[in-house]
C-alpha cells in the first residue's frame, strides 16, 4: 500500500489538524478545498487560506483534479452534504489504486453510493467513523473504519500514531456507529441548549441544574453546558448537516427519524443566530449563561 503523497479535501478545522498532524508521515502533504480556488473564491479568504497552508507547510493545489490526479492516499474532510459530491467529483481523477479515506459524517446509504464511485473508479474506498470531536484529540482522535481496504490501512494509520480500529470489511458499518451515537451527543448538546434557555428565561437555572446533578453525578452540568453552546455556536452548520445524515440513517433503518430531525433543526437554528452575529462579543471561555443570554435577546 502506497501512502506516499497525502491529499486532504477540504481544508477546514479537520484538514487542517490532519495536514500537520501527518505532514512529517508522508512525502507530501498537499490541500485542495473550495475557499483556495483561484476562481470562484473570495480574493481576501483566498489568501488567508493559502497563507495559513504556507505557514504550515502544506502545499495546494490548482484544483480538485490535480490534487487526486498527484496523491496516492485521499482524505475527504469536508461537510456531511457534501460527503457524495466530493467522491463524484473526485472518482475520474484518482490514480488506480488511491486509497479514499471519507471522514465524513453520512449515513451508511450515503457511504455505499460514494464507495461505489471511488471503486468503480479504481480507488480503494474506507470509510470512517469519527466518534467525537477532532480538536482535543488531534490525529489521534478515535476513529472506526471499514471497507477492504480498512485492516490494512488501520495498521499503517496506527503506526503513524493515530487511534484507528477497523471493524467491518463492509461499507456502512463503521457510518451507523458513527450516526447512532451523533443522535445521542447531538441530541444532549440541542437539549441542553433548550433546556438552560428556557430555564434561564423563566430564572429556575439555580433550582433545574443541580437536580441534573443529582440525577447524574458524575457530569459537570455547568462546564458541560458551556462547551456545548459554544460548540454549537461555532460549529451548528456542520452539527445540522451531520444531523440531517443522521436523520437519513434512521430513514434506512425502516424508522421516521422525529428526533433526529429535530435535533438538525435546533443545530440549525443556532448556527443562524450564530451567522446573524448573536454570539459576536461572547468572549473564549464564557459560561453558558453568556450564550442564553444573547439566544434571549435575540427572540
């Protein structure tokens, strides 16, 4: 297996921990990612992108083609909705034999209709299921991955320091791992959000959280419920479309996804009044006070 030159696509938070984390691993790291096309993007997010790749070390490249047509191991870091379109896209180009590692959270229907691209491409498909959130961990954030290819590639990933475990030679096992436990995290991180809310509005924030305390002692409800408005604040666009994934995986499993749904509304909600600058002069590190606030005035 032949992981020489390393292409990431997409070079947000995730491409970003990716790309330094494996650059002294490979040959070559190089990026492609919508915010670089030399066309279509912003001059100033352009530059700022590229100055960061710079910095960092990374090479990028012209476009989506040359990068597949020059790497020999593919990583695909970009939103949940894009998870197909990027395999579309990418699958003429591939090198025969690239091995296409998806990190991106889809539904297991999603991720059979992108394997079959990337192989009848000629690529080698591996799916992954990133099973919390990448910036605490770095490369060595949990992962599950399956396909063929994903024994052989899990050994060499682990080698590199990353904490990978293959668990199916099928594409869609390691995505509903991945998918069922997004309905339980996000759905904790949309209820909290609803829950302090509403109880700050009402003022019985003093009273509710120390019966969730009491109910279940060994969670910081206070820290808890600051790192999931701000995550959310942050990252709700992403969190929606992942659920909206989610949503999909419960579609495929015969059921009506009414909570997951639900919950990639409230993500959706949030990443609004986020975008609409609410949460601008909420400072790093505030409570979560902090951001119910701001949600109240913004009503």
């Amino acid at each position: 297996m032949q992981l020489d030159t390393l292409g990431l696509i997409g070079y947000g938070e995730v491409g970003k921990t990716f790309a330094n984390g494996l650059k002294n691993q490979v040959g070559r790291v190089q990026v492609w990612d919508l915010k670089l096309d030399p066309v279509n993007a912003p001059p100033l997010v352009r530059s700022q992108e590229q100055a960061h790749a710079d910095r960092a070390g990374v090479q990028t490249c012209a476009s989506l083609q040359a990068l597949c047509e020059t790497s020999d191991f593919i990583i695909s870091a970009v939103t949940a909705s894009s998870t197909l379109v990027v395999a579309r896209d990418a699958a003429p180009y591939l090198r025969p034999g690239a091995i296409f590692l998806d990190l991106n959270s889809a539904s297991p229907g999603t991720k059979q209709q992108a394997a079959a691209l990337i192989d009848a491409a000629g690529g080698h498909y591996v799916e992954a299921g990133v099973m919390t959130s990448v910036p605490p961990y770095g490369i060595r954030v949990p992962m599950f991955l399956g396909g063929a290819m994903a024994t052989a590639l899990a050994e060499r990933l682990r080698a590199w320091g990353m904490d990978v475990k293959a668990v199916s030679a099928d594409i869609g096992v390691a995505s509903a791992i991945k998918m069922c436990r997004s309905v339980m995290i996000k759905g904790l991180e949309a209820l909290v959000i609803e829950s302090y809310t509403t109880a700050r509005q009402y003022g019985v924030e003093g009273h509710m959280i120390p019966t969730l305390a009491e109910t279940f002692p060994s969670i910081d409800w206070q820290q808890t419920g600051a790192y999931f408005f701000s995550r959310v604040a942050q990252h709700g666009q992403r969190r929606a479309e992942e659920m909206r994934e989610a949503a999909n995986t419960v579609r495929e499993a015969g059921f009506e996804p009414l909570m997951a749904a639900a919950i990639a509304e409230k993500h959706q909600w949030v990443s609004q009044c986020s975008q609409a600058g609410v949460f601008a002069d909420v400072p790093k590190g505030a409570i979560w006070q902090d951001y119910a606030d701001r949600l109240l005035k913004a009503r």
